[in-house]
C-alpha cells in the first residue's frame, strides 16, 4: 500500500507498521486557512450539499465537493484504515482542523506528543471508528478539545458500523481547550470502553467541561463505559461532566433531519477528580422518550460551585 505526505500534511491510507517519530517540529502555515475560518454562503451550501449527498446514499465517487468556495479544511495528520501505528516525540504547531485523526484504524499510539494550534475545530487528537487507540504523555494547548472522539456521522456511519472502542488516555496535560475529553457529537458509529487516567489540567486553562458527551437526534449509535479517574483541574467555566442530546450546531436550521435515530449513553463513571472552581457539578440533559443511564461520581470535589447538579431525564445517578 502507498502513503503520501503532503507537506506538511501527513496522510496514510491503508498503511501498516507506521512509525513516525523524532524531536521535530511540524509546522502549518495558517495564512490561507484563516481565510476559511468563517462560514460564508457558498461554504453553507457545500455543507448543505454534502449533507444531503450522504443522506441519500449518493455512491462516494459522485460527491465531488472539491470547488473554490466550499472551504473544507483538512486535518493535520489523518491514518486512514490503518494499523500497528507509532506516533511519538513531535512537536505540532498549527493545523487547518483537527490535527491527529485516526480514521478506520487500530492499533495506535500517540505517546510524548505536543500540540499548540489555535484555530478552528482544532481537538488535539480525533479517534473516529477506530479501536486499542493510547494516547499518553502529551501536552494539548489548542482551541477545541484535547481528545475528541467521534464514530462517524449518520447515513455513512450507520453502513460501515464500526464503533470506536479501547481508547486510554493517559498521563496527559492540558493548558487550554474546550474539553479535556470530549465525546461525539459524531457517534453514529458507537462509542464504548474509554478510560481516561493521571491527566492534568493547569490552573487558568481555558476549559469547559472535563468530560463532555454530545450528540443529537439524527446521530444514532450508542455510548457506553466511560471511566475518567485521577484528575487535576483548576478552574472549569461550565462543569465536572456534561451530557447533552441536542447539540446540532450550525446544522440545526441549515438542513432538515432527514432521519431519526436516538443515541442511548449510559455507563459513565467518574472516579477522584478534584477542581478549584466550576458552575456545576454535572449538567445531564437526556431526552424524555430515552433517558441516560447509569451516571456515578465517586470522590469528585470541587472548591466552590454555584449549583451542584442539573439533572433532567437521568436514571440511576449515585453520588458518592
């Protein structure tokens, strides 16, 4: 099988024995991305466009969406149907989207990496339909979430039917961001068995939420045994988790909800966290006809809050 690198964007497809280390620096220049960063009218229409090309099964080789105006950022590093991955010791400055995504692949570790990208949409690292994924010993100072992970979006997601599972993230700092862990909205595909251990958010990080699961209701798939342990955080804007169902975004009055699939999430434990500062404890917002399942926290202490828990359409939630 072939890789190819478009410098500085690496892209690997079907690859196998991938190592990509070193004390480097890869570095994108942000010049004509930043030009993309806004949301123009002809990008909402290639948006709108594409939508209704996939919900439609229109076969892939029709969705020609390469144009001058649709503005389709890529991401920095994408493996791409992949295995037995190595990513290790490289310092990542810059990207036009998110800047590590495993696509499709297995087998993968991210170890001793730094990433500093302030842009749009830039999560630190992306597993998406991907399985036994580690990711340990970085430094994330982005603009989005520091891990982000995604199963695919709706029509497409629900035919290739590949959950992301066996994620551990480990032993990881965080100086800005929206999450440190966040999870969907794309989780078409399914999302189960996520453990999150030993991470450090640094006191005036630029943070939400520590875990953050959103989806909505053309998603589908499921979200199932999420455990988050042994985190440090200071100040938290929002709160310790939270949960919501009707996250669209911009897609919300652009396109239509063409079909209609629920995501149940349930299994979610968050075990020895402690925060200086947060709005709430929890904010878990699920939906009358499937509410979430299963929420425990177990030694989670904040120094001062404003509301312990908002809680609507939850079953089974302890506290300990």
């Amino acid at each position: 099988m072939e890789c190819y690198n478009y410098s500085p964007l690496i892209y690997a497809y079907q690859c196998k024995n991938i190592a990509i280390t070193g004390e480097g620096k890869l570095k994108a220049k942000m010049d004509v991305w930043k030009t993309w960063f806004s949301r123009p009218e002809p990008h909402m229409n290639s948006l709108k466009k594409l939508y209704n090309l996939a919900s439609y099964n229109t076969p892939i080789e029709e969705r020609q969406m390469v144009n001058d105006t649709a503005h389709f950022r890529p991401q920095f590093i994408q493996f791409n149907r992949s295995e037995n991955i190595l990513l290790e010791c490289i310092s990542i400055e810059n990207s036009p989207f998110w800047t590590i995504h495993p696509y499709l692949s297995k087998d993968v570790v991210i170890r001793n990496m730094s990433v500093y990208t302030h842009g749009h949409n830039n999560d630190g690292v992306d597993p998406e339909m991907s399985e036994n994924v580690l990711i340990e010993n970085c430094v994330f100072d982005q603009g989005d979430d520091a891990i982000a992970i995604k199963s695919g979006r709706n029509q497409d997601a629900w035919r290739l039917n590949t959950p992301s599972k066996n994620i551990v993230m480990r032993n990881c700092t965080m100086k800005n961001g929206h999450q440190l862990v966040a999870i969907g909205s794309e989780s078409s595909g399914s999302i189960e068995n996520v453990f999150v251990d030993n991470c450090n958010v640094i006191d005036g990080a630029k943070m939400y939420h520590l875990v953050f699961i959103k989806t909505n209701e053309r998603r589908g798939g499921y979200v199932k045994n999420i455990h988050v342990k042994n985190i440090q955080a200071g100040k938290i804007a929002n709160g310790i988790i939270g949960i919501e169902t009707d996250v669209l975004y911009q897609w919300g009055n652009l396109v239509p909800t063409i079909e209609r699939k629920l995501t149940p999430i349930k299994d979610i434990y968050i075990t020895n966290v402690h925060a200086t500062k947060t709005k709430y404890f929890s904010k878990i917002s699920g939906q009358t006809e499937l509410p979430i399942e299963n929420i425990f926290l177990n030694k989670v202490v904040v120094d001062s809050t404003l509301k312990k828990h908002i809680h609507e359409n939850l079953v089974n939630f302890v506290e300990k």
